[in-house]
C-alpha cells in the first residue's frame, strides 16, 4: 500500500485525539462525539473503501484501537502510539484484504 506511512500517521493522530476525549470523559466532560475528527473516513478512503462502504467489522477494529489508546503514555509526538496504530493498520489491512477476497468470489 502506497499510502501506509500516512494512514498509521492518521491513524496515531487519532489514537492520541481518543486519549483527549477519553481523558476528558474521566473528568466529567462529555461532547456526546461532536469533537470527533471522523478520521476513520479518510483512513478507509486511502485504503481504498469507497465512500459509505465501511463494513461494520471494519469499523469495529477501527473503533477497538481508538478504546484501547487511554491505556498506553500520553506525549506530546505520540510515538508511544506508533506501534498500536501500525497494528491497528494491518488488522484493518487484513480485513479489507478478506473482504475484497470474498468479493471477488462471489
């Protein structure tokens, strides 16, 4: 994939966002998900799923990895999150890859 240093780049961007918000909910402050970035949009658009064609699957591996970022040191670079995003990057791989596979033999 062309775009992988961009996408885990994204995808740790996200991943220290969640530790904000999820910091942010211990302390009381609830935004209900009005300050989400909806960066899983352009994660699934540079992976190449059309727009509005995120598998619930998908997005549920997606959405794991953002829970699991308040357990692990918070930074002003993140980097402490680089390998969780690159994780988080090839399961997401993995999946579209099993998804286009079922596709085509369909």
């Amino acid at each position: 994939m062309h775009n992988k240093d961009l996408i885990v780049q994204l995808i740790q961007q996200d991943l220290k966002h969640s530790q904000l918000t999820q910091g942010l909910q211990k302390l009381g402050l609830n935004d209900s998900g009005i300050h989400c970035l909806d960066l899983i949009s352009i994660v699934a658009s540079l992976m190449g799923i059309p727009k509005g064609k995120i598998q619930d699957h998908w997005a549920a591996i997606y959405g794991s990895f953002l829970d699991e970022a308040h357990k692990h040191p918070i930074s002003n670079l993140a980097e402490e999150l680089k390998p969780l995003a690159e994780k988080c990057y090839d399961m997401l791989f993995a999946c579209t890859e099993i998804e286009n596979q079922l596709n085509s033999n369909s």
